[in-house]
C-alpha cells in the first residue's frame, strides 16, 4: 500500500481565534464531495460563532474559539478533528472535541458500523440536526472495552475518581467519539461525558490487533497501519490533551 500522505490546503481563518477547515487538493468527484461537505462545516462554523457572541452579550469572558488538528493524512482515508473552547454566558465554559473520518474512495464519512462490524456500533441519528453534527457510536462491546481499559489505568486516585463513569452498564449506552487516529495507531474513541466529567473523558485507541478481532476492516487496518510508519499527521506535536490513557 502507497504510504504518500493526502496534501491539504490551508484555508484563511474565518475570525478571531477561529481556525478554517483545510481543503483536499485535487479535482477528483470524491475530493470535490468532501470539500463541499467541508464548506459546510466551516459555514455552520462561523454561524456558531456569531451566536454566540449574541448569546453572551456584554458578559465577560465570553468568545468562540476553533483549532484544528489532523490525526490522519492518508492513505484512503483522512480525519480532521476540532478542538472547541465555548462561553457564550452561563455559569461555565466548555470544551469539545468533534472528529470526522473521510473515506477517500467513497467521497464521504466513513461508514463506522460496516467499518467495524464485531462492534456492533449504532449511530446517534437524530431529526434536524445542525449542519456540523457529528453522530455519537455507541455498543454494548465498545463500552464494556473502554471500561476495562480505563479501570486498568496505573493512576489509581484518577481510577478512583471516575470509577462510577465507567460502569459497563452505563457504558454500554455512552456515546463516543470516533475516528482513525495515525498519531496513536489505531482507532481512537472518546466519550461525551457531562461538564462535570470531562476530567474523566479519555482517549483511548483500539491497536490493529483489537481492530482484527472486532473484524474491522482490512484496508482500514492496513491504511491506519501506513499512515503510522510514514507519519501521516499533523501537527506533529500532540495538540490535542494528553491523560492518562495516552
């Protein structure tokens, strides 16, 4: 398999501390595809925005701020993710996390449920949701996976902490975050937790060999496998926050 990395362009930022999505370059049907799609998102971006500076008022603290990082350039697929910092008023800001995994031969989001069939994954679908909406995956199996993960973490005092977010029960009903992850090897997860949690909202990546045993797909596996060797993300520092599961 060809390791070379997708090329990316950067577009200009779109306000204040508001990063652009880059573009695919190329002139293919698929690229055209995603970069429509990524024409949205940015759009649905700046609209964010502005509602939220109309929300918080004359308040203090309040703003808008997007970054974006790259866990995956290629080969066949590319994820680009968003990095959030919200206060539009209230009593406490918010931090987010939303990435999105494109199939490069398909033109569009992977499709995680055939992706990874041994998951059983379901799809947070909803009725008219905003243009940026991201679907949530969840399983019985993934949870019952991140949940032995994070209570075999080596920090007990944050183990002890969050103990009673990673009950299998409640796991097996979370919703996570998803996407093919080059920098770490695997496929990332991340669950959405409440404000309250999000000290407990770890990361954590299924390795190639958990990916075979959940009958993950072969060119996914071998692709993410790629794009390891060859270094196929950006930046090259780690960006994102790092916790214990790193």
């Amino acid at each position: 398999m060809s390791t070379r990395a997708v090329i990316l362009e950067a577009r200009p930022g779109l306000g204040t501390d508001v990063e652009a999505l880059p573009r695919l370059a190329g002139d293919t049907p698929e690229i055209a595809r995603i970069n429509a799609e990524l024409d949205r998102l940015d759009a649905a971006a700046v609209q964010s925005a502005a509602d939220c500076v109309e929300m918080a008022g004359e308040g203090p603290g309040g703003g808008w701020s997007r970054s974006i990082t790259q866990p995956m350039t290629g080969p066949g697929f590319v994820t680009l993710r968003e990095h959030l910092d919200v206060y539009c008023g209230g009593a406490y800001p918010s931090t987010s996390q939303t990435a999105v995994t494109y199939d490069l031969a398909k033109g569009q989001r992977i499709d995680w449920p055939a992706a990874l069939p041994g998951l059983n994954l379901v799809l947070g679908m909803f009725e008219d949701m905003p243009a940026d909406y991201v679907p949530l995956v969840r399983s019985a199996a993934l949870g019952a996976w991140f949940s032995r993960r994070m209570l075999a973490n080596p920090d007990a005092e944050w183990v002890e902490q969050c103990r009673s977010f990673f009950d299998a029960e409640a796991m097996a009903e979370q919703g996570f975050n998803i996407w093919a992850d080059a920098e770490n090897g695997g496929v990332s997860v991340q669950p959405e937790l409440p404000h309250v949690a999000q000290a407990c909202a770890e990361r954590a990546t299924l390795t190639p060999v958990e990916l075979q045993s959940f009958s993950a797909d072969a060119g996914l596996i071998a692709a993410i496998e790629a794009a390891k060797t060859a270094g196929n993300w950006a930046p090259k520092e780690d960006a994102a926050e790092q916790g214990p599961s790193a």
